[in-house]
C-alpha cells in the first residue's frame, strides 16, 4: 500500500527503496513505524524499534513514496484470524 494511505497506522516496508541513482535501501525493512503524515513527495513518521534514538518525527524523501508499506495491526490481526481458523479445522 502506498504510505499515504497508511496515515495513523503502525507499518513496515515490504520492499526497498530506490533512489534515482539506482541506489537500493533496505531501511525499515521489518521495523514498525508510526506514519504520521505522507503524500507523493516525503513520509514523516515515528519510530517504535529499538534501533531508532527518541520518538522524534523524521522525515523519509520521496524514494519511500511508494506501494512498498505493509500495515503491521492488519497482517497481525488477519494472522491470528487464520491461525485460530487452522487450529479447529485440523482439532
């Protein structure tokens, strides 16, 4: 999903970014993010991984305007729905 449409929502990139110079970043793959506010040019977000320093609003440059950003709640919540499904098909 692009991150415009992920505003107020705990996300995760699913693919890396990149650059115009062909560069590839790999960053916050698997790190949860809180998307605060995005359009077609910047992301700003906070940061709730360990590897991030304070909760300060950062910014992402138009690289991570994407479709590369995965609601984290959702999938957690669809995984759940489908585990507990499972468990009583198979007893």
């Amino acid at each position: 999903m692009k991150a415009k449409d992920l505003i107020g929502k705990v996300c995760t990139r699913t693919s890396p970014a990149i650059y115009e110079n062909g560069n590839i970043d790999r960053s916050y793959m698997g790190d949860k993010i809180l998307i605060v506010n995005a359009n077609n040019y910047m992301i700003s977000y906070i940061c709730f991984d360990d590897t991030c320093l304070g909760k300060d609003i950062r910014f992402l440059p138009s690289s991570f305007c994407d479709d590369n950003w995965e609601n984290i709640e959702q999938f957690l919540k669809e995984t759940a729905a489908n585990a507990k499904k499972f468990t009583e098909i198979n007893g």
